[in-house]
C-alpha cells in the first residue's frame, strides 16, 4: 500500500467527514450543525446548543424539555463517589478528579448516547463537589433552574441568573470545535469500540494539557501581576525574548481572528463595565494588540474566557472543567459519529531508529 507522509502534528490534514463542526480559518466562522455558534451563544440556551450538537438538529419544545429533564434527573454523583472523592490526596487537580471519577463508574447495559449524555450530565457536579470535598467543605444541595444556573451555583454557591447567562454564552462557545485534540483523541479510542466511558476517559485525560483545555488555568497567573498597560507590554516583550509561549494565543485554525475569542471580549467589556474595573478589559486589549503587534498571533478564546471567569468570581482552579464539561456534549456527538461510520484510526510511523543492533 502506498503510504503518505503528512506534516507533523497532523497540520492541515484532514481525516475524515464529519457533519457536526467546521472552524473556517479564511473567514474565522465558527458552525455548528450549519448553525452560527456565535449567534447560538447569542440566542440559544445551553440546553437547545447542546441538543443540536448531539442529535443533529434543533429541538422542537417538547425533544427540548425532554433533553433538559434528562440532564436535571442525571446531574446527580453517588455517595459511593462522594466517598471516593473523599479518598483522593487534597492536593488532586480538578480536571484529573472529573477523569478518575468519570472511569470508575461501571459501563451499564444502557444505550451508547444515553451512557455518553448520562456522563456529560453529571460533570458540573462532579466539578463542584469534588472541589468541595477536596477542600473538606460541606457540598451544596440542588437549586431550581435551567443547565447553567445550576452549574453557576455548583461552582460558587450563588444563585445569580445574570452571571449564569454570561457562563451560558461562553459553554455554548467551549461545547465542539471539530478535530481538536482532546476530540481526536476521544474518536482514536471510540474507533477500537471500546465503551463511551473509556472514551471520554480518553478526552478528559488529554484536554489537561496547557497547549489545550490547560491554557485557560494560566492566563490568570500572568494578568494578575500587572498594574499597567507598560507592565502589560513589557511583559510580552519579555516572553517573546526568552522565546516562551503566551499562554491565550495562537490557534492551530484561527490564524487571523478567534471569533470565540472576539465574542468574549465583548463579552469582558461589558461585565468590566457593570464591576467598575474597566482596567482588566484595557490591560486584555493591550496585550492582545501587542502580541499581534509582535508576532501576528491572535488572542484565542481561552485569553477572554479566563478573564470573563475571574469576572465572574470562578476559582481559577475551575477553568479546565468547566471547558470539560461543556465539550462533553461535542464529545458525545463525535463520539456517536464514529461508531457510526467507523474505521480503526492506526496510522503508521516513519522508523528513523536503529536497525540490525546485536546483544
Ligand atoms: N506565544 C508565543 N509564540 C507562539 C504562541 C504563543 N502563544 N503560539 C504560537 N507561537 C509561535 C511558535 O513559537 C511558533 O513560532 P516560530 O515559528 O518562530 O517557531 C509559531 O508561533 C507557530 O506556532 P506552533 O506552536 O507551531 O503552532 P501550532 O499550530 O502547532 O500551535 C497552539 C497552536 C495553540 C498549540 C499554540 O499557538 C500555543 O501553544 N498557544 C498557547 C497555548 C494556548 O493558548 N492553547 C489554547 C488553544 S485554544
């Protein structure tokens, strides 16, 4: 069989068809199921977002309170979790708790998009109290409301439909991004045919990396520390110089323009507006004109999503998972899509190793 040699990290290749997700790097347009994602985060809820990307199309109002009543009645983690939970070293990362507790649980004999929607259903909670149960604090109880207030309320014990809406628009954004890694990932394990647990085993495991679902814990780290727009500058100059990352840039699709990113940003200015700190929203926009500036990299959506977080009174410590959760939904579809139309995903590798070697 001829073989092919693609560039590394598969840079431009495409692998196979797929009807959920396209990123157009020209236009920087971002479509779900034909649908803008943009103007779903705008218009849509959580609920109807994530039904369309699952099955394919926009629920009807009774598929639509159908899917949320099933999300409600699975959000729920068992005492035996709990328990486990409370087994962990205190010093266990959230996003490395939410793949531990999402392998353990058994495979039922239930049907594969129930099993997939069943694990995405119980990730806020696994999130929230598992953050408080490493912490030794009391877990919270259940409040009334749709997907991303209850989810705001796991993650800071407030029940607030104004702050829950913007958490809302941004998991519509993280929900599906075609082949990124942690999906590609997951669709390598679903092609072996091994369960919907190990698969999104497999994708949690792998959106823990910095260059991936990580980036967005660390934004933080860097914009906390800066006073003024000169520190801002200063401190990408410094970066570039010792020829390190700066983490919330780049995109391996956008090389113009995120329009999750660009989403976002309005979305920072705004809430900067309403807690009177106008300095987050200036300092963001100085660092994203200066690495453009420099090296002609655009700001990702992790960049405005951390800050949006913080906004919002999110632990940093939160920002992987909540990314997890929401692109468990994306998972599921990609998941169901592969089985669907499978073949084993087994490429090859060019041996640059030694040969003909004696003991
Ligand atoms: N800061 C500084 N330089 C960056 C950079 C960043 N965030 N992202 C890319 N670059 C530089 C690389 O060093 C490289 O420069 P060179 O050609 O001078 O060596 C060039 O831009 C191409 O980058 P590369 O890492 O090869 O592109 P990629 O398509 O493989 O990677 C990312 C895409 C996302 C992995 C990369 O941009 C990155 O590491 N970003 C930071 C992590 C992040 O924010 N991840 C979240 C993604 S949504």
């Amino acid at each position: 069989m001829e073989q092919i040699i693609v560039p590394k990290g598969l840079d431009g290749v495409i692998v196979d068809d797929s009807a959920i997700c396209t990123a157009d790097s020209e236009t920087g347009q971002l479509i779900y199921r034909g649908y803008s994602a943009t103007e779903l985060a705008e218009k849509a809820t959580f609920e109807q977002a994530a039904y369309l990307i699952v099955y394919g199309r926009m629920p009807s109002a009774e598929e639509l309170s159908g899917f949320s009543a099933f999300l409600k009645a699975n959000a729920n983690i068992s005492d035996n979790t709990k328990k486990i939970m409370a087994l962990m070293p205190k010093d266990t990362e959230l996003i490395d708790l939410m793949r531990s507790v999402v392998s353990l649980e058994p495979n039922n004999g239930t049907k594969t998009d129930s099993i997939l929607l069943e694990i995405a259903a119980k990730m806020p909670r696994i999130a929230g109290d598992g953050s408080r149960i490493l912490k030794g604090a009391e877990t919270l109880g259940e409040i009334e409301g749709g997907y991303a207030e209850r989810f705001y309320y796991l993650l800071t014990g407030k029940k607030d439909s104004t702050s829950a809406k913007y958490l809302e628009r941004l998991l519509i954004l993280y929900m599906e991004h075609e082949l990124n890694a942690s999906t590609f990932a997951l669709r390598v394990t679903a092609s072996t045919l091994a369960d919907p647990r190990a698969a999104m085993t497999t994708a949690l495991a792998t959106i823990k990396g910095p260059l991936h679902g990580g980036a967005n814990d660390q934004i933080l780290n860097y914009m906390v520390k800066m006073g003024t727009k000169g520190d801002a500058v200063k401190f990408v100059d410094d970066k570039l110089a010792r020829r390190e990352k700066i983490m919330g840039f780049g995109h391996r699709i956008y090389k113009k323009v995120d329009p999750r990113a660009q989403f976002m940003k309005g979305e920072l200015k705004s809430l900067s507006r309403m807690k009177h700190a106008e300095k987050i929203y200036e300092m963001a926009v100085t660092i994203e004109e200066t690495v453009w500036d420099r090296k002609k990299l655009p700001a990702n959506l992790d960049f405005y999503a951390a800050l949006c977080m913080y906004m919002l009174g999110i632990e940093h410590t939160f920002y992987t998972p909540i990314f997890a959760s929401s692109r468990a939904f994306g998972w599921s579809a990609h998941y169901m899509e592969q089985i669907t139309n499978n073949k084993l995903i087994r490429p090859d590798s060019k041996y640059v190793g030694y040969r003909g070697l004696r003991l």
